[in-house]
C-alpha cells in the first residue's frame, strides 16, 4: 500500500527561451506552477532541485537556496541533486522518504534546461563531464561517440540492426504527432527509411536517431497520500522505486557496456510495488538515443536479451500496441529539455496516470513505469506509479 503520490504536475512547452537565464528560467517554471496549482509557498515544506547552467557553462549547484530565498519557501528538507537525467526520479524517492519520516508533508521537485547552440561549446562541455579525463578526452569524443560505442556493442551482441534503431525513432513520432506540446508534433510522419537516409552523426546514428536539443522545464509535487487526494481527483500513488550507481565513464564501466543497473533498480521497484511486469500498462524510457530504449527494454526485463529490436519493430510500443512507450514523444521527439530531460520523461509516466495526458493519453493506465538515467547510463531510477494506493 502506497502512503506516498504526487499530486499535481507542471511542464513547461518545449522550445527556446532565450529570454531567460538558467536562474529565471528556474523561477518561472516554479511560479507557474505554484498558480497553476494554486498554492501558497507556504503550502510547500520540501524542495528538491537539480544544477541549472550546465549546458551553457554557468552552472548554478544550489538553485535551492535562491529558489528558497525569491519565494520564501519554508523548507524542512531541500537540495540541490545532481545525478543527470536521473536526478527527477531520485527526487520522488528523496522526497518520500522524508514524508514517510515525518520531516515534511508536500516536496516540490523542479528541473529546468537550457541548450546553447552546438559550437558554441556545448558539446565540448558535456564531453568534458561524462568523459574520463585521463583515456578519453585526449582523443576528442563527442557524447554521440561516446554513446555510440555502447551501440555497437549492443548491435554486435544482442543482434540489433540499423532498422531495429529506426523503428525507435518511428515509434517516438507515433506519439508525438498526438501530443501538441511535442516539438515535432506538426513536423509530421517518419518512416524507417527516412531515419536511415538522414546524415550520419556518429556510427551507427543517423540524426533522425539522436534526440532533439532544445529548452524546457518542469515541476511535480509529491505528498502524503491524504494531501493528494485533497489536491487532485486522480493521484499518482508511488508504489515501487529503486536507484542504482556505476562508475560515471565508459572507460571505467568496464567490458560490458549494455548490462546496466537498470537491471537491478527495475528488480527493486517490482518488489516493494508487489507487482510483476505482466501488471505494467505503459513504460517511459529515457531515450538520449534510439538505443537506449532497447537497451532498457532488456535491462528492466521487458523483452529477453535478443528480442527488444523485434518487439519495437512489431508495433508494441506504438499508439495501439501492447505496451505503449514513451507516450509523449520521447527525447527523441517531445525534446530533450537539457538538464531537464528526465523530468519530461517522468512527467508523462505521472500524468498517463492521472489521466491528464491529453490527446495521447492512453486508454489503460493504471500503472506505468519511468526508467530515467543519468551520464553515460551511469545514473539509474526506476518508478512504478499506479492509480489505486
């Protein structure tokens, strides 16, 4: 039985905001939010953030102390966590923690980023952070190398082609042309073969394969369940959840590059949910690249080693299939909102519970699982959220 949910949810549109720093980007999304909700600071005795600036350079590491400080937040707990996209669904299990241990009733979780133009530094930036500094930056990577490699690796043992890739990318755009706020939802269909005839950005990706960097933000409130129903006609009750940490470089990952932890914090989230994957209506898998999804479809126990590729080129996870993913449109096309991207990922797990999920909701969901990660599928948090406590 759940004692946790969260009980409203707040997104900013995906697109550029060059009218705003990292810090009023951050400001705004938690204003909006707070009128959307219509709730008082005062209501709010959590806070739970990540860095902001990353992208550009200016990184701020404790955005809660001015977010505390501009809106006068009477805060039992905050912080400011940073474990990449992983960092939104660290925040849910930080949250309920301390509202299972008494030290606060309502913690508002907030994510927001911003890209800089790439060549304007942004690239080199994030080599610099997810790269070993010793045995990888000598040689120049870029992120999508980086990923790349797990790719190979992914597609030499697991048998995964190019098509299998694309069939991702076709997939995320399903769902994106449904969802209005997606940045590709009027940009139309793509097919298989329109992924493979776009430019090669880093063997074996295409840029059809690579998610869209753009700006973004979002908030969620997570409460005592009594609170939530209060707040919402329709809570999403925390069920099961787990973390899991790896080294953060591909160079001390060691050999195995596509067993990741997912393996172990999906295992964690099943057991304290008490439910098994066949109880799973819907999945939201982070998707920095086509890959990725693949990857996690196996990991968190989907589909067998071998068989993920397949799966998605059988339509299961599109509008209609048998196990809808990434419902709003993914990384790969709702947008990577920067430091924000694993909040949009765990946005639209939350709101297809909720019901609020708009044009693309899904007629069954009654239970749905977030797997969001940080770094080079370094960071891992599973969630499990369900309609019935």
């Amino acid at each position: 039985m759940s004692d946790i949910a969260v009980a409203a949810t707040f997104e900013l549109k995906p697109g550029r905001y060059p009218q705003y720093s990292p810090a009023t980007l951050y400001s705004e999304v938690v204003k909006q939010a707070l009128r959307q909700w219509q709730l008082h600071p005062k209501d709010v005795d959590g806070l739970l953030t990540a860095p902001s600036g990353i992208a550009g350079g200016n990184i701020d590491v404790v955005s809660h102390e001015r977010l505390i400080g501009e809106f006068g937040i009477q805060a039992n707990i905050a912080e400011t966590l940073s474990a990449g996209g992983a960092s939104f669904g660290i925040m849910v299990m930080r949250a309920a923690a301390a509202i299972r241990d008494g030290m606060a009733s309502a913690v508002l979780c907030v994510g927001t980023g911003q890209f800089v133009k790439q060549g304007a530094g942004a690239g080199e930036l994030m080599a610099r952070i997810l790269s070993e500094q010793d045995f990888e930056m000598p040689y120049g990577p870029a992120v999508p190398s980086l990923y790349g490699l797990i790719a190979s690796q992914f597609m030499h043992e697991r048998g995964a082609t190019s098509e299998h890739l694309a069939r991702v990318a076709v997939s995320a755009r399903k769902w994106a042309l449904r969802n209005p706020m997606a940045l590709m939802h009027e940009r139309g269909e793509i097919t298989v073969e329109d992924v493979l005839n776009s430019r090669v950005i880093a063997n074996p990706f295409r840029y059809l394969d690579c998610s869209i960097p753009t700006d973004g933000g979002g908030a969620l409130l997570v409460t005592r369940a009594d609170v939530a129903r209060r707040l919402s006609p329709q809570p999403a009750y925390v069920l099961g959840y787990g973390e899991a940490h790896s080294p953060g470089s591909l160079s001390e990952a060691g050999p195995r590059l596509i067993d990741t932890r997912a393996a172990q914090t999906a295992a964690e989230a099943f057991r304290r949910a008490g439910l098994s994957h066949a109880d799973i209506d819907l999945v939201q898998l982070y998707d920095a690249f086509s890959v990725t999804p693949l990857i996690l479809l196996e990991n968190v126990g989907f589909c067998a080693p071998g068989e993920a590729g397949a799966f998605v080129e059988s339509g299961a996870t599109d509008p209609g299939g048998r196990l809808p993913m990434n419902t709003s449109g993914g990384l790969l096309s709702f947008g990577h909102t920067g430091e924000a991207s694993g909040m949009s990922v765990l946005l639209e797990g939350i709101r297809q519970v909720m019901g609020e999920a708009g044009p693309n909701q899904v007629e069954k969901a009654d239970t749905s699982l977030v797997h969001v990660y940080g770094g080079m599928m370094a960071d891992h948090a599973t969630l499990i959220f369900g309609r019935e406590p």
